[in-house]
C-alpha cells in the first residue's frame, strides 16, 4: 500500500472526522485524481521536442501519457487544427498516491526560491493546480540529458464540496502551502 494511502486512511480520516464533524468517512474529501499535463509550443516547429517532453512525463509519472491534439487553426501561430500540441495523464490510485508523496516530499522542495505554494489557487470546488516551470526538479529526470526544459501544469482533483475542505485536506497531507501573513 503507498505510504499516503495508509496515512490518509489511519491518520488524516480520523482528523478529518473532527474538524468537519463527520462520522461517516464516505461523507469526507478525499483525492480521487491528480492530471499533469504540459504544453508543449515549440511542438508546432519541431516534433521531436514533444516527443521528448512525452518522454519526461512518462518517466515522472509512470504511465504512458496521451497526446492532445490542438482544436483549431491559428494562422500566427502556424497551428493547425490536429496537430500534436501537447500531452496529458491522469493517475488514480497508487500511483496518485505515489506521485502525490514524490511531489510533497521530494519535488516541491528542490523548486528554487521555494516558499511554499499559492494557498488560493483552488477553483470554488475543492480542486487545487499548481504549475511547476521545469521538468528537472523531479528525481527522475537526468538534468544532464535534457535539451529542452519544459514546465508543467499539476491539477489536484478532490472530491471536496468546497475549498475550505480540500485546503484543509491537502494542508494534512503536508502540502506546503505559503504562508499568508509573512511578507516577501
């Protein structure tokens, strides 16, 4: 079982319970998914550049990506509708949870000048993102072999009816969110 799993079901449940005033766990936030995705411009020149970044997001991830194609044609970009733009994952289940531990505990804290993350970056349902500007911070990633530094976008999905819930979910996970009241 990943490490988060069993501390969400031994520790973070029970505190849950309290704060919320709960007692069926069924009726409290828990993580259902987690999506990271990059998008990839300098694909419309050359696509061996996508091709690597789909390389780097399977390697931190895990799972094969699927490539996203984009909608439309837009002339001054010399984009055309189908072309590969980009590439997604979704993880559910151990790996959610395993990316969820790398990405606390090993990731977030190799970011440079980090001081936490934006504690209001939810988007009125209880879904967190957070965007990352290189692919190298993640321990997978041979910083020596990358032409390219792309960066990435990471959305939290939580099953919580609010972002009071589902801050106060991942703020129990060890997300290390900014603090507000300290100044730069």
């Amino acid at each position: 079982m990943a490490r988060f799993k069993e501390k969400y079901n031994t520790e973070i449940v029970p505190k849950l319970s309290d704060q919320l005033g709960r007692e069926n766990r069924h009726s409290l936030p828990k993580i259902e998914k987690i999506v990271v995705s990059m998008g990839v411009g300098a694909a419309i020149q050359d696509q061996k550049v996508l091709d690597e970044a789909l390389g780097y997001l399977m390697q931190i991830t895990g799972q094969k990506p699927s490539v996203r194609r984009s909608r439309k044609s837009i002339a001054q970009f010399k984009l055309r509708e189908g072309m590969r733009i980009g590439g997604a994952v979704t993880l559910r289940k151990q790996r959610m949870y395993e990316f969820l531990d790398r990405l606390i505990t090993l990731v977030l804290p190799r970011v440079r000048d980090f001081r936490g993350v934006n504690p209001n970056a939810f988007d009125g349902r209880g879904n967190y993102s957070l965007g990352l500007s290189e692919q190298v911070v993640f321990p997978e990633v041979n910083a020596d072999k990358v032409k390219n530094i792309q960066g990435m976008n990471i959305a939290i999905v939580t099953s919580a009816e609010n972002d009071d819930e589902a801050r106060l979910l991942l703020k129990e996970f060890g997300m290390p969110f900014k603090d507000p009241s300290k100044k730069r």
